[in-house]
C-alpha cells in the first residue's frame, strides 16, 4: 500500500484562502470514511461513496506544517475502508485519501476503531487551518480498555496463585506418601 497521504482539493485550499483573506481560519471538524477505492485528483467535493462521518475527538500540530488529528470510529456499518476525507466546519472536503488497489481498513459493525491522520499543509499559509476537536475523550476509550486489560491480568495472576498452592499441597502430599512407603 502506497503511504497514507491526503490530497489537498481544490475546494478545500479555495475554502481555506477565503477564510483566511477574511481574516479566519478554516477549521477542520470530521472525519468521513467511504468504501470508493480511487486515486484522487483534488477536482473532488466529496468522498465518492461516503458510509460514516464523525467528528475529530483531538487535535495538534506536530510541526510546523503537520496537523494530527484522531477519531473515534465507533458507529456504522460494516463496510472496507476504501476512502477517507478531512471536512471542514463548513461542510468542504478539505482533503482526501484513496488507494484503487488497496484499503486502509475493515469497518466491522460494533467494533470501534481509533484512527489517526497527519495532515501536512505546505501549500497553505501557516495558522490558515486550525482543528475543532469534539467531545469524544480517546483516553477514556482507552481508559476502559486498559481497565479491561488490568482485569483480566489480575484473574489470570489469581488463578495462577490458586494453582500454584494446589501444586504446592500435592507435592506436599506425595512427599508424605514416599515417607510412608519407605
């Protein structure tokens, strides 16, 4: 698979000058996810066959020109993720992603997926784009998923102990038979 590496469109940067002339900055707000595999072009407005979007739940630059951003996708059908789009507060498809040979990932109904992008964005004036980061807390996805964790090592741990005295009690027991039998 070729590297995940976003498109600029057309009307995504045309979006962000406009605001920017105005004094603004575009801000990006979802993440869309689709099941088209193509190669973009950035002639594109919209995913192609867009299945789920959600909102960015973080956001920060790791550069100068870099933007990472994540989601959590957790909702929807199930379905190969063959596209995905950075969308703006306003609706514009900021960028997009596609592979024609390969998908990112499977989608399965139920099972949640974090996702994570950078977005680098040479071609546009610094501080033109800022991020609009949700609600949706990832360490506290996390959270739970580390308490799950925590647990089931502690059974583990417990069951190990329990079985470890029974084995200490048998040799004990064996050790007691050899005497006698001698």
């Amino acid at each position: 698979m070729k590297a995940l590496i976003p498109v600029l469109t057309r009307a995504g940067m045309r979006a962000v000058f406009n605001a920017s002339r105005d004094g603004l900055s575009a801000r990006v707000s979802h993440l869309a996810f689709g099941d088209s595999a193509y190669s973009p072009t950035g002639d594109e407005t919209a995913l192609k066959s867009e299945k789920v979007r959600i909102p960015i739940a973080g956001g920060s630059w790791v550069g100068d020109f870099t933007v990472h951003m994540t989601g959590l996708l957790d909702a929807g059908p199930s379905f190969w993720i063959k596209e995905c789009g950075m969308i703006l507060s306003d609706g514009t498809l900021l960028a997009v992603w596609s592979d024609p040979a390969t998908p990112l990932a499977y989608k399965t109904d139920g099972v949640p997926i974090v996702t994570a992008f950078d977005l680098t964005l040479e071609a546009l004036p610094k501080g033109a784009v800022t991020v609009q980061a949700g609600s949706v807390d990832l360490s506290l996805f996390f959270g739970v998923e580390f308490a799950r964790i925590a647990t089931a090592i502690t059974d583990n741990f417990s069951r190990h102990r329990a079985q470890a005295a029974e084995i200490a009690e048998l040799r004990q027991q064996i050790a007691s038979l050899e005497a006698r039998m001698r």
